[in-house]
C-alpha cells in the first residue's frame, strides 16, 4: 500500500487526531525545513511525523553531526517512521503533551527547533496551551518553533507565550498551509520575535 492510502486510511479512523486527509507536499516540506533553519541545526524535534515526509526533508538537509527526535502518538505511524534507516533520527511512540519527559530521557540538551504538524485546532484549549508552554520552556535560547497549520488557532495560542510570530502560506499544497514561525528570545535582551 502506498503512503497516500495508508495515510488517508489512518485519518478514516482518527479524524481528528491526524487532523488532514492527505500528507504534506514536498513544496511544504521544504519550506518547513528552510523555515526551521534545519541545515544549521545540531538537534530538532518533530511532533507529528505522520507517514514521514518532513521528517526524511529535514534528515537530507541536516549535517552529519545532528539528530532527529520524532515524536508520533499513532503506533502505525510510528511503524513507518521507526523504518527509516538513519542513525541520526530517534523515533519515540509517545504524545506531545510529554515532550519535556521524553526530550529529558533521550539526554540531548534544548532543540534548535521544534517543527509541528499536530492539530492544535481539535484539542483543547488547555491542552493546546500546555503544549505551546512546554515547547517554549523545551527549546534552546534563540530556538524556533516552526508550526504548519490549516487553522489559526495555533496562532492565538502562541501570542501569550511567544508573542507574533511570521506567518507564511504555502499554496503549492492541498490544501494551502500557513506556516508559523516564532524564535524564542536569545537570552540577550531580545523577546521572543518573529521567525
Ligand atoms: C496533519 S498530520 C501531519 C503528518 C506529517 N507530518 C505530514 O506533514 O504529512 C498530524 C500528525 O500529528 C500526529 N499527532 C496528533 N496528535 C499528537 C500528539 N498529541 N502527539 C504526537 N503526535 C500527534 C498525528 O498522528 C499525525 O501523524
């Protein structure tokens, strides 16, 4: 079966947790990659890897002394990311709500960037919150959030935390995508600033 059906498949029976009913297109995955300054990373997590577009984008675009920790709550997704055969990427069957747990047990230190495709629009307020919170406290001094959403609810979520962020559409997509982008302060004095 090809990446598409299993895809759609997987949406038919958890809608609202996969949130789209087919995968990014390779014109997203590149602009996320480029957004989240991946070629300069040294580590960056990715929640809601999905089928895995993004996540083998960003592992070609990465140096050789980088590493990939995918975090994806579906088990059957997670088959399909645990299958890329790349000793820099980390795939962890778990849920976002943990991050700082999970970021804790692999023992990597603060991400560079934190890259999103969870659909914070279907859960909760509090829930979306905490997420957005503990993202924020998890990256590194200078670190991007990178969020690729349909709705803007990630948007209204992030400005109490991360204040505005750069916000993007990408139209070579279906459908269209907004991409977000906010960078954590640097410790310098700055505030939190647009991508
Ligand atoms: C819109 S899909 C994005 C898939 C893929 N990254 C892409 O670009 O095509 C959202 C993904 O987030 C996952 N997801 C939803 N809620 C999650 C959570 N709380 N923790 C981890 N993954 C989650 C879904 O299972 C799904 O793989």
């Amino acid at each position: 079966m090809n990446g598409r059906t299993f895809f759609f498949q997987e949406f038919l029976k958890h809608p609202l947790q996969i949130g789209s009913v087919i995968p990014s297109s390779r014109f997203l995955e590149k602009r996320v990659v480029d957004t989240a300054k991946v070629n300069s990373a040294r580590f960056i997590v990715e929640l809601g890897p999905g089928i895995g577009g993004i996540t083998k984008a960003v592992l070609e675009a990465a140096g050789q002394d980088f590493r990939l920790l995918s975090i994806e709550i579906n088990p059957n997704f997670h088959a399909f990311i645990k299958n890329i055969r790349d000793e820099r990427l980390i795939a962890h069957l778990g849920d976002a709500r943990e991050l700082g747990q999970i970021i804790d047990r692999y023992g990597l230190g603060a991400p560079d960037a934190v890259i999103s495709g969870i659909p914070f629009s279907t859960m909760s307020e509090s829930c979306g919150s905490k997420i957005i919170r503990s993202i924020f406290d998890v990256l590194a001094p200078g670190g991007r959030f990178v969020a690729y959403q349909l709705s803007s609810r990630v948007i209204s979520l992030c400005k109490p935390v991360m204040g505005e962020g750069e916000i993007m559409l990408e139209f070579l997509n279906i459908p269209p995508m907004r991409v977000c982008c906010w960078r954590k302060s640097n410790g310098n004095g700055d505030k939190a600033t647009k991508g």
